[in-house]
C-alpha cells in the first residue's frame, strides 16, 4: 500500500511526517557510516518528538515514500 501513501493520510499526519523530517534534516550523525548517520538521525528525532524509536522510523519512512509518490505523480501534495 506505500502508493496510497499521501492520498489516504489527513493534512494533521502529513504535517506531522513533515516535522518529523526536518528534525531529522538538522540531527547530526555519523557522516562516515550511513547506517549509523541514518539511525543517530531517527533517534534525534525521537528524543525531539518525544516518540519511541519505531514510531519516529515510521514518521520518516513515510514522509520519504510520499514524497516519491508526488515525484512520480501518483499523489498530490
């Protein structure tokens, strides 16, 4: 269903996926390792959000994937 990403989530979800992705924009990682850049980045964002690790994971998945969907012209922002 990561097509219906977008179409089915209310505008309050969407901005949260936002906010979530511009924490983890501005977190600071390892520039060196990308599986630890990427997991450091997720934890800040849990820690700013006060979320647990998977939810903050779920957050940026999201926001990636709807993002792609607009690329691709499937949704609309």
């Amino acid at each position: 269903m990561p097509e219906k990403r977008g179409i089915q989530a209310t505008e309050e979800v969407k901005a949260e996926w936002a906010t979530a992705y511009k924490f983890y924009l501005r977190a600071p990682g390892d520039r060196f390792d990308k599986k630890k850049d990427r997991t450091a980045r997720i934890d800040y964002v849990a820690q700013e959000m006060k979320l647990t690790r998977k939810q903050a994971k779920r957050r940026i998945r999201n926001y990636e994937a709807w993002q792609r969907n607009i690329k691709k012209g499937l949704v609309t922002p």
